[in-house]
C-alpha cells in the first residue's frame, strides 16, 4: 500500500482498461493496435462467466478484451492485460498458464499476453522456452510495457486519454512534476466529455501525483485554468444533485428540498471517488443539517477517506 490512502493499484488499472479499452490496447500494445481498425469492436470478457467456467483458475484482476470484427471477416483477437505493481511478484508460468486457459477457454489460437509493469528492474524474465535435450516444445513471451521507462514528454499532447492519465508514472524530470499533473488534468478535461467519469480520473491522477500542500499551492497559481476543472465538476454535480433533491422536496418545504439536494450531491460524490456508500455513511448523512453538509461537500476534494471526511466539522 503507498500514500496517505489504501491504494489498490490492480482495480484502479482494471477500471481504467475496463472504461477504456481501445486506448489501452493503442499504448500498451502499440503494434497489435495497427492491424485493429476502427471497424472492429473492443469489449471486455465477463468477469463473473470467466469465473464460473475456470474455476479456481480463475484470476480476478486480469483484464481479458475480445476485438471483434464485424461480420466475422476476421478471427476474434483476445488480449490478456495484466498489471504488476511490484515485478517480484510477476511470474511468466502463471501468465502462459492463464492465457493457455483463456485460448482453450474461448477456443482460439489469437491470444496477445501484455504485462503493464507500474515499476520494474529490467530483469523480469520475457521468454519461457520449455524443451528436452532434442527439441524446444514450447516458447511463450509476451508485450513488455514498463510505465517508468516511457518518456512523459513524448505524451504531452496525446490524445490518448490512458496516456494522458498516466503521465505521472512515467519518467519525467523533477522540476516538471507541476506540469506532469497540469497536463494529466487537462487530458482529462478535455478528452473526457462524461463529468462523472471526469471526477472518478480525477482521484486516479491524483494517487498517482501525490502533490504535497504547497506543491498544490504552488500548482494552483501556475495552472489556475486546470486548478478549476476538478471545482468546476464538484460544483456541476452538486447543482445537478440540489436540483433533484428540490423538485423532490418542493411538498415538503424549502428547507427540506435543500437539505435532500444536498444530501443527493454528495452521495453522489462520494460514491463517484470512494466507491458504494456504507450503511454508517449512509445513515450519518440523512440525519445531517445543509449546514454541516455543504461543510462536507467541499471538503470532499480534499479528503482522503471517508472517515477523515465525515468527521469534519
């Protein structure tokens, strides 16, 4: 776990392939993503059929995605993205193992394994030969993508929405550390259209730039336009919520229609950067007045969970 908040990195990047997954396929498989096309249909597999088919060998955070051609002009492609955080725990058996699973699995020969290491050494192994002293019987290797050894820089106006947000985990010099966040935020903003999926990225960029106080500081005077997208999206969604909870509450009093936008708004929000909503949540947020609540709507793009951000006062 890294940074002030539990950080599972493994969902964050099955979210992130799952929401975008032409993208992820364009970077980190850039040379199988030539022969795609735009015709083609990119769709992650279910997670629940794959479990109930391969049973224990099954594994949850793998993200498999099926490109499919229209027609059948062509045999179905599928792409096996793994993430690994730490390359210690990498292990190219159980990676050929899985995708020999899948291929038998999803009857095809057309299996494309990417390993997207967050950090590496540069000694994972790439190749597994496996033979006798005659003969070589199998030979497994897979698309290599190491986050840290691509060069920011060559990203800054990409418009590839996963290469924008990963900005941060790439390499990049320390005096541009303002400017790798700048230009993620901006991605983000501009090549997102869905406010809601605009604000779950958002936390995304920010686990990953963890900007200290005055780096923050010092950010919001350098940037101001990209400093107010993430308020400008609070605001919106918090709008969009008090509108709702006021046609709701209209019988029931001003008073009553404001506190249930409120409520509504940040519901919402909580959900959208730190998953469902628990019952304790749930329950402390019904019983709050607007006062305390808009206290808590702003100090939601502060807070680091929802514990520290409930306790507020």
């Amino acid at each position: 776990m890294d940074g002030p908040k539990r950080v599972s990195h493994d969902q964050n990047f099955k979210n992130l392939i799952i929401d975008y997954p032409r993208q992820a396929i364009e970077l980190f498989s850039p040379e199988e993503a030539r022969h795609i096309g735009p015709k083609a249909r990119v769709v992650p597999l279910r997670q629940e059929q794959l479990k109930e088919r391969l049973g224990e060998r099954f594994r949850e955070l793998d993200v498999p995605l099926m490109v499919e051609w229209p027609g059948g002009e062509r045999e179905a492609l599928l792409f096996v993205l793994e993430e690994e955080t730490d390359p210690d725990r990498f292990s190219i058996h159980r990676l050929a193992h899985y995708c020999l699973d899948l291929s038998e699995l999803c009857k095809t020969r057309r299996v494309v394994p990417v390993v997207i290491f967050l950090n590496t050494r540069g000694s994972e192994p790439v190749q597994l030969n496996l033979g006798g002293d005659c003969h070589e019987y199998l030979r497994f290797h897979y698309i290599r993508c190491a986050l840290q050894e691509l060069n920011a820089e060559d990203y800054w106006k990409s418009s590839n929405l996963i290469a924008r947000l990963c900005l941060n985990l790439m390499k990049w010099k320390e005096e541009q550390k303002l400017e790798v966040y700048a230009r993620a935020v901006r991605g983000l903003s501009t090549l997102e259209p869905d406010p809601e999926k605009q604000l779950k990225y958002i936390d995304f960029i920010d686990i990953y730039s963890a900007l200290d106080d005055n780096e923050m500081e010092q950010y919001k005077a350098q940037y101001p336009q990209e400093s107010n997208t993430m308020a400008t999206l609070s605001e919106r969604l918090r709008a969009e919520g008090m509108q709702q909870g006021m046609q709701q509450g209209m019988q029931q009093g001003m008073q009553q229609g404001m506190q249930q936008g409120e409520s509504a708004a940040l519901k919402k929000l909580i959900s959208l950067k730190f998953g469902e909503l628990p019952r304790w949540a749930e329950a402390q947020i019904q019983s709050a007045g607007v006062p305390e609540l808009e206290v808590w709507l702003e100090a939601i793009l502060t807070s680091d969970t929802l514990e520290s951000l409930l306790n507020r006062h």
